[in-house]
C-alpha cells in the first residue's frame, strides 16, 4: 500500500487546493484522522516527516493542505506568500475541505478519532477550525500559534487588513471565539520566540480558562520558534498529547454530517460558517 499520497481538492470559490495525505501501513476500523496545518507562505510537505511518524504512532491518516496563496501556490520555490494574503480566513475553509475529502474517502475508518494540529499559522487555523467546526474534532494542538492579527507586526501589511475594518481583524482573533470550542486543546510556545510572541499564547489560554474550556499549556524555558534548542514541536507533542490523541474521540455526527451553520458577529457585520454545500463556506452574511 502506498503510504504517502498528493492529491487535491476543491475549496471555496472553486479553488483548487493541493493536498499531501500520508497513511499508516494498515487502514482498520479504527484508524482516525489528523489534519496537519502547516505556518506562514509554507507548502503542504512542512511536516512531511511528522506525518509519517503520527500516522503510525496514533494510526491516523494525516493530510496537510496547502491553503491559498501559500506555497507553490506563490512561487515556483514553494515558499512564501502572495499578496494580499488570505491569513487565515478562506484559508480554514481549505483546510477543513481537506479534511471532508480525506474523510470521505476513508470511510472504513473512524472519523470520531479526528484531530488537527498546526505549528504558528497552523496553529492558528488549527484554534479557528476548532471553532468554526466545533463538533468535528477531539483533540487541537496548537504549537507556537499565531492567536490574532498583531498591530505591531508586518504580517497585517501583507494580507491587505485595514485597521478600520475591525470585522476583518476580529474573525481572524481565536480568543473571541472560544466559546464555541468543545474538545480539549494544547498549547506549545517557547518564551524565546520571535516570530509569534508567546503573550499571545497566555492569552489565549486565560481566554480558554475564563470560558470553561479543557485546555493544557506547555512554555519551554529558552525555545525558540520551533522550541529548539530544547526540544521540538513533534517532541512537545509525543510527551504530552499521545495519550488524549490515543483515547479521545467526537461523540455523535460531525459538522459536516450535521450540515452544521453558525453565525459569529463581529463590528458592524456577521459572518456565517455553512457546512450545508459539497465544501465549507464562510460569509459574510449582514452588515
């Protein structure tokens, strides 16, 4: 059996969105789901070896979109961004037609052992798809995650964000829709990383806390972005998550089986997340 797999799927708009799909050597009725997300103008082989370890390890058939304008999608090298970049918006919606297609396709496992995991922008997406979808997935980890668009940072620059569109900067902000998480979610942040500030993890996770959420947070002393020199994002996983990851699943159908729809308001306008359609769509739907 071929273990690792490129495909593609459709996504919002009719984007075309490449997908690398890795399995474990045996599919058996238990075999679960991981969408793995990867960061910032990254492509869909970031976290290659990753997958190939998780899909044994917690046999789950790991695939990683690589979401519009990321990637091949932005250069011949497979890196970067175009600009104005989605950051974070279509690009959930890329990430959870993925998943659909993926599940799908293997129906013969378990689609209640699904879990998704994203290292900074990954994560990102990975704490918003926990929201959008809220009834799809059993475990989040987000590694070194971006949490909101940082007025400090360049990257608001590059996606095009103006600073009086407040409803654009707060449909992109995980904290304002905690509430909606129902599975538990992990936290990975070295406090010497300077490419998402690990701030932004405290308070994601005090917002977690405050909305009565399960959520287990791990700071390394002295790890950079990827947490290194001390230890890694795989590693960081592997101690702390296999258990959860081993154990837990959805309980009753999932968003997409529900045709879920849920609206979050925002300043002046309302966005809608509609699992009704072949693909997942978010709108804007008043204001």
């Amino acid at each position: 059996m071929e273990r690792t797999i490129e495909q593609s799927t459709l996504s919002q708009g009719g984007k075309t969105i490449p997908v690398l799909t890795i399995r474990p050597e045996s599919i058996t009725g238990n075999t679960g789901l991981m969408l793995v997300l990867h960061g910032w103008g990254n492509n869909r082989s970031q976290y290659r070896e990753l997958m190939l370890d998780f899909s044994e390890r917690y046999n789950v058939i790991c695939m990683s979109p690589e979401y519009r304008d990321s990637g091949w999608d932005a250069s011949e090298e497979g890196t970067g961004m175009r600009q104005p970049y989605d950051f974070s918006h279509l690009q959930v919606m890329d990430a959870l037609a993925a998943f659909r297609m993926v599940s799908l396709e293997y129906a013969e496992g378990n689609v209640r052992r699904a879990f998704v995991w994203g290292g900074s922008q990954g994560g990102h997406i990975a704490m918003l798809a926990t929201a959008f979808a809220p009834h799809t997935f059993a475990v989040t980890v987000d590694a070194c995650g971006i949490v909101y668009p940082d007025p400090a940072k360049e990257r608001w620059k590059l996606a095009g964000l103006s600073k009086e569109d407040r409803a654009e900067w707060e449909i992109r902000d995980a904290r304002r829709f905690v509430d909606r998480i129902r599975n538990k979610v992990f936290l990975f942040h070295g406090d010497a990383d300077e490419a998402v500030d690990i701030g932004q993890s405290y308070e994601l996770k005090d917002a977690l806390k405050q909305a009565g959420k399960e959520v287990e947070a791990h700071y390394t002393r002295g790890g950079d972005h990827f947490l290194k020199p001390v230890t890694t994002r795989t590693e960081q996983t592997i101690q702390y998550a296999s258990e959860d990851i081993n154990t837990r699943s959805i309980i009753g159908e999932n968003d997409f089986e529900r045709g879920s729809v849920f609206t979050f308001p925002c300043t002046g306008q309302t966005a809608q997340v509609d699992f009704r359609g072949d693909v997942p769509e978010l709108s804007w739907v008043s204001g």
